[in-house]
C-alpha cells in the first residue's frame, strides 16, 4: 500500500455510529420488552424460527458495528509482507 | 416434556452485574473462538448454570449465540482467504448427524445412571479426548517452536498423505485447503466425531481443528477459520432443536453474543499477525489446562455414583470452586498467549513498515 493510499484512507466513523446506535436500540427493545419476547420466544413448535431470525439480525448489525468499531480503534488485519517491502 | 415446558419457563431475572459478566465471558470466549475456531463454549454453560441458568436452558442459549458468533467470524476469515467453506459445509453436515447422535447416547446415559452418569461421562471424555488429542497438538506446537522453524511452511503429516493418496471412485471430493482430492468417506467419520463430540462437551473443535492439520492436511490457519463453517451449521440445526422445546433464552445468546463479536473480530484480525504453530499452541495450552479442570471433578461423580468412598460436603464444594476457577484461567491465559502474539505482531509490522518507507525516502 503506498504513502498516498495511507494518509487518504478514511475511518468508518459514520459506518460505525449508524450501526452501533441501531444494536444499542435492538439491546434496549430486547431488555425492555423481555417479559413480551419471552413469552412468545419459548413457546417452541414454530416460534423456534424467533429466536434464530432474532440472532441473524443481531449478528448482522452488531457484526458490523463491532467491525469497524475495530476499524475505528486501529486494529486492522495485517498487510501483505509483500506490501510491505 | 412436562420438565423441559417447566425449565422453559424458569428464565432468570437480569441485572447489571449479570449482564456484565456475561458480556465479559462472551468477549474472552469470542476472541478465542477467533482464534482458534472454537473453545468458549465450555465456560460459557457453567458460568450461566452459576447464575442459576437450567442446565438445558444454559446448552440451548449458549447454542443460539454460538452460530451467529461463528457466521461473523467464518465471513471476516473468509475476507482473509483462510476459509475452506466446502470442507466446512461438508464436515458440519455429517458434524450435525454426530450431534443428534451424541445427544441421544446423552439422554440413554442420563436415564440409566441419573444425573451423576451423565456428569462422569462428559468429564471422562473431556480428560481422555483433551489428554490424547491436546497432549499432541501442544507436543507439536512445542517442537516446531523449539526448532526455531516457526517461518516455515507447515509440513503435511504423514497420514494426511495417505489420507490424500486413497482414490475411491465416486466418493473424491477437491478441497482448496489442502489443494486435493480426497474421499469424503474420510471426512464423513471426522465431522461425525466432531459433533459427537460438540454434544458432550460442548467444543467440537477440539476434533475438529486437529482432524483437519493431521488427518486431512489442512494448514493450522484453514482449519481454525473452516472450523467456524462447521460451528455455524452445526449451532444453526442444534438451536433451531432447542428452540423448537421453547428452552432458548434469547436474552442470555444476546448479551453473550454482544461481547462475543467484539472478541471474534479481534481474533479473526490476530490470526493475520501470528504464526502458523500459535493457533496449535493456544488450542494445545488451553486443551490440556481444561483437562485438569474436568479431572478434579472425576472423584465428585464417582463419589455421587457411590463407587468411591463418599466425599465430604465441604471437599466437593472445594473441587467444584477449583474446577470452575482453573476452566475460567484456561480461557484468560488463551485469550492472554492471543493478545500477546496479536501485539507482538502489530509492533514488528510497524517496524517493517517504517523501514520500508525510510528505504524508499532513501
């Protein structure tokens, strides 16, 4: 990766702030709607589809909150030894 | 039935302090998993059965936050090209049957010997599988890090070359990560034992990631990323059963799976920095630290089964601590040896890097 390419790549500050305020409301609806989402999550049969929806949308949008939360902080994989040299 | 509906409905109240330490456990259980594709997990359902969670309750939710956990983590190493995903849908397929199976020799085991049986089976696999298969993969870790070859490229074991030379029409299947053809009659008996063994202690990868390195020969960091495609399809069916009985917390897979994903992420990231024989020497360390944790508890349910002499209450509540503190000690000095080498990494990459361009201004 060159100098130039180092200086103008941008921290997914938005990214980060759009996705993380959509998993913190997801968290506080879990919490306060927990006597609710209870109930309905563990009638079992065909309610079982609740729980597994729930978990791919929360993995959605916190995966991707904490990826660029990491992002934010500096912590990127490394680059190619190649690239380096 | 009656009991499951009636520990369905025992669902835990949630402060603080619960949600914290839930978290806390997941961030440390995620950045292993990361790391090495699995592990967590076995603290994860007794550190909720702590808080009072129902045995049942505490596999079914931990389950539940297991697959979406290991989707982040199989989709971020896939961005690092360390991902098998035919290898990892192949194995978590026959992986799911080995499931289904272990539950059931789980059920049978619990209702000829109680709860005690079903106890003494699970810690007697934990101590003879961790000791086997722990014992080698740290043994080899160690040898490669005390020959100095740690840059090299990792050798093929012998029987992976056998495994990969067997030509049986009809059945031979490529796979990217070990650049061959092989006979998925291998892989099918592979993925069963690491369901197997996912339903009685919880980490199948424990089989799993070693299977991979030195029965079928694929590289340590292929098989610890493919590990998280086998994770994902084995929690998605495993979840969907338990949820199907209602006994899936979705508070407690939530709150676990927050902390988690910050961990997965840093892990997934600190494979990019390591060598190969680090991920051999986290699973090896942390294998063989939990077979101690398992093995102290041994006497307990021998002692409940009445084939020893009977144990006094305050010598099991002793074991039971010890046990439980040594468990939590072999996840922090897993996730510790992943902080240290991920660090270790970063600041030579930023040597390097600095060299390069002072090289280039030259």
């Amino acid at each position: 990766m060159s100098e130039e390419n180092k200086t103008t790549k941008k921290k997914p500050y938005a990214k980060m702030m759009f996705m993380g305020i959509i998993s913190i409301a997801l968290y506080v609806i879990l919490l306060l709607k927990q006597d609710i989402i209870n109930k309905y999550f563990a009638l079992g049969g065909m309610y079982a589809f609740l729980p597994i929806a729930t978990a791919f949308i929360f993995s959605f949008v916190h995966g991707l909150f904490t990826g660029n939360f990491w992002t934010v902080m500096g912590i990127e994989a490394a680059r190619k030894k190649k690239e380096i040299k | 039935m009656h009991d499951i509906v009636k520990e369905a409905a025992n669902f835990i109240n949630l402060d603080v302090m619960t949600i914290a330490y839930l978290f806390i456990v997941g961030f440390v259980g995620g950045l292993v998993s990361g790391f090495i594709g699995s592990g967590g997990a076995f603290v994860l359902t007794p550190a909720m059965m702590s808080l009072g969670v129902p045995g049942l309750v505490a596999v079914a939710s931990n389950m539940c936050h297991k697959f979406p956990k290991a989707l982040i983590g199989a989709l971020k190493r896939a961005k690092y090209g360390q991902v098998d995903v035919k290898l990892g849908i192949v194995l978590g397929v026959s992986a799911e049957a080995g499931v289904l199976y272990g539950a059931h020799i789980q059920e049978n085991i619990k209702k000829a010997f109680g709860d005690a049986g079903s106890n003494l089976y699970v810690s007697a696999a934990f101590v003879v599988i961790l000791a086997i298969v722990g014992g080698f993969v740290l043994r080899d870790a160690w040898k490669t890090y005390k020959s100095g070859n740690t840059d090299e490229e990792e050798k093929v074991t012998k029987l992976a070359l056998w495994v990969q030379s067997i030509n049986i029409p009809g059945t031979m299947v490529y796979f990217k990560s070990l650049n061959a053809r092989i006979s998925v009659l291998f892989t099918i008996p592979l993925g069963f034992a690491t369901g197997m063994l996912a339903a009685t202690i919880a980490v199948g990868g424990f089989i799993g990631v070693p299977s991979m390195i030195y029965v079928l020969g694929a590289p340590s960091l292929m098989a610890s990323a493919t590990e998280l495609v086998i994770a994902f399809v084995m929690g998605l069916g495993g979840s969907f059963k338990y949820a199907m009985h209602g006994l899936v917390d979705i508070r407690l897979a939530m709150i676990i799976l927050a902390g988690s994903l910050f961990g997965i992420q840093l892990g997934a990231i600190g494979t990019t920095y390591v060598k190969p024989y680090m991920i051999k020497m986290v699973m090896g360390v942390i294998m063989v630290t939990v077979l101690f944790s398992r093995a102290l508890m041994v006497p307990v349910y021998l002692s409940q089964l009445e084939l020893i002499q009977k144990l006094g209450d305050s010598t099991v509540k002793v074991l039971k601590s010890t046990s439980f503190a040594i468990m939590i000690f072999a996840l922090a000095l897993g996730a510790f040896i992943v902080l240290k080498a991920m660090w270790q990494g970063i600041r030579s990459e930023k040597v390097a890097l600095r060299e390069a361009a002072r090289h280039r201004r030259a």
